[in-house]
C-alpha cells in the first residue's frame, strides 16, 4: 500500500507567508527607523543645521540604518579630546591649536553631545513592539 500526497499547496502558503513576513518586517523597521531618526533630529546640537538636516533611515534586508554621512558627526556624538567620550578613541593630547583662516585656536577638545545613541536606546520598547507586531501577522 502506498500513500501520496502533494506538498506543492503548502510550499505555497509557506512561500506567501515569507513573503507577507519580509513586507512587514521592512515595514517595521522603516517605522522603528523613523521613531529613532525623529527624537536624533530633536537631540541633535544645532549650529548650522547642516547636521540635523542630514540624518536619515536606510532599510536594507533585515537592517534599519539611521544615521548622517558628514565627516564630523562622530565628533560631535563622541567628543574629541581629554574631553571625548573615554570608550572611542582619542587623541591624548591635553590641547591642541588649529588654524581656521587668519585665525589660530586653542582647544582641548568638545563634550561628548549625543543624539543617535539616546535616540536608538530611548525607543528600544518601541522598536520591538514595532518588529512583534510585524512578525505576528
């Protein structure tokens, strides 16, 4: 006696219910991105603008990346200096002098002014209902 059974119905719905769960997914985390990226903007240090205007939210795969491409936003979130955020690398310095046109300036760095990191850990409960609430559709 033998039994046949065809598998191709289930491999179907399997294949949708990915496919609903990697839309939701993406979904969630373009949502938890955009949470994290609001409060930045509000956190972040404003002197031009330029910075807070530059902040954005990337989705790719299973990855939400939310952050800015300008040179010196790790100078501003970290610090620099005896004055910078002791678990990023820094100059040991104790002052350094730097030239911005005609003028010379003596620093011994900036305080750390965080935006992306109390941004991300102030919404961590947000972001995982967000990514909960994906996966159980």
């Amino acid at each position: 006696m033998n039994i046949h059974f065809d598998v191709s119905d289930v491999i179907n719905k399997l294949d949708k219910v990915a496919e609903n769960l990697s839309a939701g997914l993406y979904n969630a985390l373009q949502e938890s991105g955009e949470v994290v990226r609001k409060e930045a903007v509000l956190n972040c240090p404003v002197q031009t603008g330029r910075l807070r205007g530059s902040i954005t939210v990337n989705v790719e795969g299973n990855t939400a990346e939310i952050g800015t491409n300008l040179e010196y936003a790790p100078f501003v979130e970290y610090g620099t200096g005896s004055k910078g955020d002791k678990s990023v690398a820094h100059t040991t310095k104790k002052q350094w002098t730097y030239r911005s046109g005609d003028n010379f300036y003596t620093t011994s760095g900036q305080k750390p002014q965080p935006f992306l990191t109390p941004a991300l850990k102030n919404n961590k409960d947000t972001i995982i209902k967000l990514i909960r609430e994906a996966v159980k559709r």
